[in-house]
C-alpha cells in the first residue's frame, strides 16, 4: 500500500523536500512506481523520500529535476537537506565554513573533512553513526562541493605526520586517501603541508583548530571536543591562534617536501607490495 504518511513541510529541509516531490509529482499526474522508472529507481525509494523516512542524494535530485522539469529546484534544496543532516553542534561550523574566503586548519589525527575521500569518510564515520552512516557520508561529500565553485576559499591544510601513518579504513582506504590528496597539488587554492615527527613539540599540541577568514565579517576560530564545537571571533583568540598557525607553517615541511613524504609513504606503507 503506498504510503500517504501527513507531512509538516515547515518541521525540517527534509520533510520541505519530501512533501515538494509528492507535490510535483501529483501535479505530473505520476504515481510513485511511474515516477521510479523514469529515474531508474524503485517506487518504493520515491515513497521513502516522500515520506522523509530516506535521504535523497545529489544524483537522485538532479534526475528528479529532469523528470518533472523543475529547473534545478531539488538540486539547490538537497544541499540544505544535507547540511541539515550533520550534528546540530556542527552545523553552524559547516555554514561558516561555506562562506569563508580562507580557511586555515591544522590536523593531528584526522584528513580534514574537505579533503576527505568517500570510503575514508565511511570510515571515520562508522564508529559512531552505524544507524544512518551513508546520510553522513552524503553529508560530507556536499560540504566538499565548496572547493568546486569558480572561485572555491583558499585552503590551507598542515596535516601531522600521523595523520599519514593512522591506518582508516584499512590499506586500499589509505592508499586512495593519500593519492586524493596528491591530487590537489594541482589546485592553486589548496596547499597542503605535513608536520613532521621530527618537530617535536610545536605551537599546536593542545590539539586540531580552524581560522575562517571572510571577505567582510570578522575572522573565526574553530575547535571541537567529542560532541560539541566551540566557535569564537574574540580578537585575542584569533591573533594567538594565527600567530601559532604561523609557526606550524614555517615548521612544516614544504609544500613540495610534503607532497614527496605523502606519495613516499602512499607507495611504501600502503602500496600493493607494502608490508603489512
């Protein structure tokens, strides 16, 4: 039977998104199963969408928009659907984020999430999110799409030496998360450095930390303990934090020095011939 659960389109993004597709699709004169193979999905997947009991994906979106011909409106909604699928305690970070002219951020266990492979993602992810893993994922992958846009923030990575050594995901996981970083030596507006181990004691110890700088609003500092995120502008904060973001810089190794050390490792500790 299909399913004709009421919904509250102002109670959350997805449940907008969910009662605009039933909306949509009605005014088509489609049923769920035709609207499905249209889009080469399952009737029943459409009924779970509509009923805000399933996430939608990008891809779902945009083929939901030439199907019913609704100029791009669920592809610019799903980003918001997606955002709104992050933790409540992350989610004004991630706007933050989305806005920022300049990011600079500092790693010691973890690839930053914008540079973040899929299946790296997933695995990070799993340890806590078992129940809807895949929505966090799809979460994270649209945070990404700001490096996409024509003039994308200037990011600026010093990851630790061991965020290269910390084995997530297992061996293949890797090797594709250190190849995906290589990649952005390509991107003039992302630089990527590594703090060596040979630093020894350094000007972040107390742990990973963002500086968001904006075009027009003032600068950010940004951190986070196991579930909750602390966001300043405090003028003293940001000036100790950029000067320590400094020192990290000009501690590190080079840019071109970490990009060796990156494939270096890639090859010799995750390569098909590693070791394990």
């Amino acid at each position: 039977m299909v399913n004709i659960r009421s919904l509250d389109p102002s109670a959350s993004p997805l449940d907008y998104y969910g009662s605009e597709l039933r909306r949509l699709r009605e005014d088509a004169g489609l049923s769920q199963s035709q609207l499905g193979e249209a889009i080469f999905c399952t009737g029943s997947l459409i009924g779970q969408i509509e009923t805000a009991h399933k996430v939608p994906t990008r891809e779902f979106s945009e083929r939901i928009d030439a199907a019913l011909m609704t100029g791009g409106f669920f592809s610019r909604l799903v980003g918001l659907v997606l955002r709104s699928q992050l933790p409540s305690w992350f989610q004004e970070y991630a706007e933050m984020e989305a806005k920022a002219a300049y990011i600079s951020t500092y790693q010691c266990q973890l690839v930053y999430g914008l540079l973040q492979t899929p299946a790296y993602a997933r695995a990070v992810l799993s340890v806590e999110y078992t129940d809807r893993l895949e929505e966090m994922v799809a979460a994270r992958v649209e945070r990404q799409r700001i490096l996409e846009r024509e003039k994308p923030p200037v990011l600026w990575a010093v990851l630790d030496e061991a965020v290269l050594f910390r084995e997530i995901g297992g061996r293949e996981v890797m090797r594709g998360q250190l190849e995906h970083l290589l990649t952005f030596s390509r991107e003039p507006w992302v630089q990527i450095q590594v703090l060596p181990f040979e630093a020894g004691e350094h000007a972040a110890v107390m742990g990973s930390f963002n500086v968001l700088r904006f075009d027009s609003n003032p600068d950010l500092f940004y951190s986070e303990s196991y579930d909750s995120g602390h966001m300043t502008a405090n003028p003293q904060v940001i000036r100790e934090r950029s000067v320590g973001y400094s020192r990290l810089q000009a501690t590190a190794l080079s840019v071109e020095e970490s990009a060796e050390l990156i494939a270096r490792v890639m090859e010799e500790r995750y390569g098909h011939g590693a070791v394990a």
